[in-house]
C-alpha cells in the first residue's frame, strides 16, 4: 500500500518555541523512516519558480551547438551544460534521459569552481542564481533542524556545508523520440549521494519513493512544496539512522511531453569526514555500516560510478 510524504511547514521552524520543536520532530523522524519529506511555508514565490523554469526553457531550446560551448567536463561537469546521454545512475550503464545545466555558489574564490552562464538566455543567471542563494540559504535551516534532532549542535552539520560543494542542477527531460533506448528512463532509480536534496516541483509527475516494502510512492508535481531528502553522506555519517531512499524519475504516459526539474544538491566541503559517529553506531546496532571516507574522496567515487568523471 501506497503512502502521501509527510508534509513539514518551515514556517514552523521560524517562529520558534514549541512549533519548532514540532517541525524539528516531523523533519527527523521522516528522514529517520522513509528519507523524504515535502516542505511547504519556505517562502520562495512560485513567480519566482516559474520564472526559473521559463528562462531553463529558454536555454534548453537552443541550438546543440550553441549549448555544447558550455560544456564543462574538465571540472567532472560540475558546472556548465551537460548533454543528453551522459549521466547514468550506478550500476547501470543506460544513460539516463535527460540534459542538465549545473551552478554553484557565486564566490570570488581561486580554489573554487567559477559559475559560467549562456549570453544567449536572457534573464537566466539573475533568476538561476537568485534562487539558488534562496534555497542555499533555506538548506542551512534544515540541516539546523536535523542537527538538533540528532542531538548535536544546531550548527553541526550547517557548519560542514558552510563554503561546501552544494550545486543546483536544472534538468531537462526531453519528449522521448523513436530513438530513444528501450531500457533508458529518465533517470533510473538510485540515491543521492550528498547531505540533502531540495527539489524544487518539477513542471511535470515522474518522480517516485521506494517505500520499505518496495512499492512506489508517486510524488505530485507541486510548485508549492519542496521536496526534501538525505543523501548517502548523511547516511554515511548517522550509520544509517537518517535512511538515502531509492528514487526514480519515470517515463511519461505521453512520449511528446518535456519535463523540467530543479534540485539543489547540498554539500560538506572536501575535507569533511563522513566516519559514522559512535552515537550513531550505538542507536543503530553497534556496527559501523559504512566506510571511514571524506567527502572530496567520496564525491568523486561517485561520480566516475555515474559517468560524470574518470
């Protein structure tokens, strides 16, 4: 049997006393079961979605060769355009259905990858980067909630993203032509790989949970919530307490529709040690799970299972 996400009010968190401690409750024990849950109160106009997606639309609609300029593969296509067929989910090798465009944080930093952005799309960097700093800005929140429901800090785990890798991705999920892959989706089902996931409401349904007894929960397309969910670094760290659910993005009843979607993936900096800490192995049976690795080496791993580096 099928299952809504349960939904958390940010608005809760901001007005502190006991209604925080109910969001900081909903938020921990989701992530704690299932791994996911939608937000709603975040204060991001749905104006200011819609915009996002007009001026994603705008860039995808041009010419191949003009968006292959922004090609970036030097920097393991963290930032920049990457084309269709690309990216894979891990330990499966159909390339997944989709083209994305990857920024991070605007920061005048020699040591940090440097945001490009296409001439060609107007109003693209003003609205792509104002909303990444919105929702880079509201992932400090949560991770603040998750904190104290972990019994640490309020800035434990803001403090490892603070300066960190964290990117907002726009994908395109094209209509699927005749001569699309027959055993490609338009991403296969897999984990993410940081601390947290925000994803903006696609333009289009698809995406779907694993619940814990395999079946799948449909996610409505929904400007109004932002779905949230913790990654394998956040699994890493808790041993497993706070749950990196498998998810997937379907293919369409209707082959001729595009999809859009923004989700902003939440990073430590490199150095960040994800050794699951013995409180943690404590609450979850006494046994590390996973391996003593830190984030740079971790996120690199990753990405060469996924094609995006060698």
């Amino acid at each position: 049997m099928t299952r809504s996400l349960t939904v958390c009010d940010l608005s809760d968190w901001r007005a502190g006393g006991e209604r925080r401690e109910q969001f900081i409750k909903q938020l921990g024990e989701s992530l704690q079961d299932i791994g996911f849950f939608a937000l709603t109160g975040h204060g991001i106009s749905t104006d200011a979605i819609s915009q996002s997606y007009r001026v994603a639309e705008d860039f995808f609609n041009l010419s191949q060769d003009v968006k292959s300029k922004y090609e970036q593969a030097n920097m393991s296509r963290q930032r920049g355009y990457t084309p269709y067929g690309v990216e894979h989910a891990k330990d499966n090798p159909a390339p997944d259905l989709k083209e994305f465009w990857q920024t991070g944080r605007t920061i005048n930093d020699p040591n940090f990858p440097t945001n490009i952005w296409p001439s060609e799309s107007e109003g693209f960097e003003e609205s792509i980067d104002g909303l990444y700093n919105a929702m880079e800005s509201m992932s400090l929140e949560l991770l603040s909630a998750a904190s104290i429901y972990l019994g640490k800090e309020e800035d434990w785990l803001p403090s490892m993203a603070t300066n960190g890798n964290t990117i907002l991705r726009i994908i395109h999920y094209p209509a699927l032509g005749e001569n699309s892959p027959s055993d490609a989706v338009r991403s296969a089902q897999h984990e993410d790989i940081n601390l947290i996931t925000l994803l903006v409401g696609a333009t289009a349904d698809g995406l779907q949970v694993m619940d814990h007894d395999g079946t799948w929960i449909e996610v409505e397309g929904n400007h109004e919530h932002i779905i949230v969910d913790s990654g394998d670094m956040l699994q890493n760290l808790t041993n497993g307490l706070f749950k990196s659910t498998t998810h997937r993005v379907v293919n369409p009843p209707d082959a001729h529709s595009d999809r859009y979607s923004m989700p902003m993936f939440v990073h430590p900096r490199n150095e960040i040690d994800l050794t699951p800490l013995p409180e943690f192995i404590e609450q979850t049976g006494g046994v590390a799970l996973y391996d003593s690795i830190n984030a740079g080496d971790y996120l690199h791993q990753r990405l060469v299972e996924i094609g995006l580096a060698e």
